[in-house]
C-alpha cells in the first residue's frame, strides 16, 4: 500500500467508522479493521480524529487571468489545501472572460503549471457556438451572472453577465443538450436598477446603504429572478443549479421545484450562515460585503441546510485588497464585492457541528458528497469510497484555535473572521494519496494538481491523451 491512515474515525457515505484506511496509486483501496496488519509505504497516525473527504468546492474565484493583484491559481490552491478542499471550480469572470474554446484551453494550461489541487472551470455560455466544444473538454458545468454592476466594471465584466430572459432561455436550450449543469448567479436587474437608484439619490453610498438595498423588500431582486431561473429550467430541461441562496421565498421556490421535479440543485456560500449579520455590517463595512441577510432569512438557511433543500456549501472565494475595500467606507457601490473563503469554510461547517448548528452526515453530505454527485464526479471524488481518488482531510474535532490575518494565505492578507475562535481544525490534507497540506504548513507540488472530469467525458478525454 501507498498510504496506510489508522486509528481514525472514517466518515463514510454510510456514516462514520471506526477504520483503518487504505491508499494505493492515489485510490482508496480498502477499510479494514483497526490494527489489521498491512504493509504500507507511509503510515499516517489520525488517532482520536476524523477521517473525511476532501471538499468539492464548485464556486471558486482565482483571479487568473487578469487579476493576479488579487490572487492566482498558485496562491488559491494553497488556501485550498490549507482548508481541506481537494478539487476547485473556477468561475469566468476573469480578464478576458471564459466565454469559448480558445480562453477555456488557457485556463486550463494555467491550472495544470500550478494548482496543487485537482479542478475543474466553469465557463460562461455567452457563445452559443462555443458551448458544445467547451463540454468536450471536460467542464462539469457553465456559469452566468444575471446583473451588470452599478458603478463599477468588476467583479461581474462584460462577457459573463445575461439578464434578459430570452438569451437566457437559448442559453439553457443549447447547454441541456450536453448534460451538464448551468450554475446561475440570480438576479432582478431591472428592480435593482430601481432599488439601488433610491439609494444612490438620498446618497446613502454607505455599506449600510449597499448591504439594505441588496435585501430590500426582503430580499425581493432574488426572489423575482430566481422563480424565472426554476420556470426556465423547467421548460428546457437543463440542470440548474443557484448561486448565492439567502431568502426565505427564494428557498421555499426551490423546495417546491424539486418536490415538482425540476433539476435544481442551491448552495450556500460562506457568508450566509457565518458572516452576514447586521453587526457584520456596522462593524466590517465593506470588508463583511457580499451581502447582509437578515435574521428571519439567516434563520431560513439554516434550516435549509439542515433539511437538505439547501444542497452544497461552496465557498464564494472572493478576494479583493484592502484598498479595493477601504473605499466602500465612503463610496460602497464603487467597491469590489466579495470575501475571501476557501480557506477556512469547511473549518466553520466542522465548528457548526460542534455547536450542534448541523448534523456531521450534513456537513460532509454538503461539502462533498453532493457536489461530486450533482456535478458529474460520483466516484471519482467527494466520498470514502472503494474506488475513489484518495482525497482525505484528517481533522480534529477537539482543538480550539483562533483565526488570524497573520495566518491568510492569499495575497490579500486578510480575512473578515480575523479574531473569530472556532473549534475544529484541519490538520492535514491529502489530494490523491499526497500530502498538500500537513503540520500547518502547504506541502503539495504546484504541478500536482488534475483535471477532474465529469464521468461522461473521461472516456473521451483519455482517448484523447492516448491511455
């Protein structure tokens, strides 16, 4: 054997275990019994810990091309193993934007010279033409934004933004055509357009201003938006999967669509259940901004993701510098929106369980078992299973530990939980049987980092490659 991980308690996706786990050629070979005599290259002690997946992080901005300032592939995965997440989905609104075949191909050259986790990219399908071609190489899904930016030009560029309903609906034709899933930032342009101009005029520029207009009328610009995504996806038939979920109608919709039999997955991004209170707001700025989600909706989320309709936590990792924050004190409209959150995310889903705010089948059903599974990848990744790529997180559920700025991985060197004290931590990440992440410091090679490609194009792919 490679790797031989014992006296751990092996999270399954039948529950947990009291294991021995076993890795040969960067696959899960075998669980067997605690002690069982087995010869193995490396033996790694996880007693007294947890033995779980790796995160499937399908929501991930890296910056590259274009916004290295901010973070790279390089700097993202190396927050990726610090975090426990083993497979990353870049998103499109990069500089240029991932809109065809020719973009797509340079992002991925990018991330196999230097990502130390596996990935995939979820392109936009702004060129219909471009949008079978884009499947053939490998992508599990696309990816669109229903707004352009107020006052600003990032993060959401021209060539990745779609609100009229009819280009939305072509869009959906032509992607169901592939199988894969269309991921959809919602939005209501045109109320947006209007809320945020009462704002603007009584000069409310402030993050008080921003965070109420984003949830005014509770939360009406997602609603609206998000009942066109679930009608249109039900008349085209293509997988749909909803970004950013944080009201309360908005989750009531998407649990009568799936009970209607609509393929709708949602995720819940870091800020929604840790860091969207008023308080966050009043006392972060724009250093707190996403968005604020108000009580009654925070506490709809919760429930949403006990209860399952909520069905994949992915992080939203967005990172701006401080001085691309430090101007939304005054004029928050011309900030860049967004938090940095691949780092400690599935660290916070842990502590959640701690505080019995989630299950631990929950949690790990949330940040690994289901995005594998609605995203093509079902054993190949996301789950223990005989079979799959060895990407294991060990982690103890019993060190209290305070996150700090000092320990921030990406370039922007800074986290809006800076003083925060959690109880659980990542103590060591593993990407198909290697180490990227081990005794508090990133180990992985920078070239170590695959392609993960949905089922239904492996075949293909490898053809391709001559294997």
């Amino acid at each position: 054997m490679q790797l031989k991980i014992t006296g751990g308690t092996v999270v399954t996706p039948s529950g947990p275990v009291e294991a021995d786990l076993l890795v040969n050629d960067g696959k899960i070979a075998g669980l067997v019994a605690p002690g069982t005599p087995m010869e193995a290259d490396r033996t790694v002690d996880a007693t007294g810990k947890l033995v779980l997946p790796g995160m499937v992080d399908v929501h991930v901005h890296t910056r590259e091309p274009g916004y290295e300032h901010k973070d790279d592939v390089l700097t993202t995965g190396q927050q990726a193993a610090a975090g426990g997440v083993t497979t990353i989905f870049g998103m499109p609104n990069l500089e240029p934007p991932t809109t065809d075949v020719a973009t797509l191909t340079d992002v991925f050259q990018r991330y196999e010279e230097t990502s130390m986790v596996d990935w995939n990219h979820n392109p936009a399908p702004t060129k219909l033409d471009d949008i079978a071609g884009m499947s053939e190489m490998g992508i599990c899904a696309y990816k669109i934004y229903m707004v352009v930016d107020t006052g600003r030009t990032y993060p959401h560029p021209a060539g990745t933004g779609i609100h009229d309903h009819g280009h939305l609906l072509e869009m959906m034709d032509h992607i169901a055509k592939t199988g894969k899933r269309f991921i959809i930032h919602p939005h209501d342009q045109a109320l947006m357009d209007y809320i945020e101009g009462q704002y603007l005029a009584r000069g409310e520029n402030t993050p008080q201003g921003y965070a109420s207009a984003y949830a005014a009328r509770e939360g009406v610009i997602w609603d609206t938006a998000i009942d066109v995504v679930l009608r249109l996806a039900e008349a085209s038939g293509c997988p749909v999967h909803i970004a950013h979920i944080q009201t309360r109608r908005s989750i009531e919709a998407v649990r009568r669509a799936k009970e209607a039999g609509v393929d709708v997955t949602c995720e819940v991004n870091h800020w929604a259940p840790f860091l969207s209170t008023w308080n966050d707001v009043e006392t972060l700025g724009p250093y707190a901004l996403s968005y604020w989600v108000p009580d009654d909706n925070r506490a709809a989320v919760w429930e949403g993701m006990r209860d399952g309709t909520i069905d994949v936590a992915s992080s939203d990792h967005a990172p701006h510098t401080r001085e691309e924050k430090e101007i939304g004190w005054t004029e928050m409209w011309s900030a860049h929106t967004g938090t940095p959150g691949i780092q400690y995310y599935y660290e916070l889903m842990l502590d959640a369980v701690n505080k019995g705010q989630l299950t631990l089948e929950r949690a790990i059903d949330m940040v690994a078992h289901v995005p594998a599974d609605k995203f093509g990848l079902a054993g190949l990744k996301g789950s223990i299973t005989i079979g799959a790529d060895a990407d294991i997180v060990i982690a103890d559920m019993n060190h209290e530990w305070t996150i700090t700025n000092d320990g921030v991985l990406s370039k922007t060197g800074w986290t809006p939980y800076d003083g925060r004290t959690i109880t659980a931590h990542i103590d060591r990440t593993i990407v198909r049987g290697v180490d990227v992440y081990a005794d508090g410091e990133v180990v992985g090679d920078p070239k170590h980092g695959k392609l993960a490609a949905p089922a239904q194009d492996r075949a293909a792919l490898a053809a391709k490659e001559g294997k």
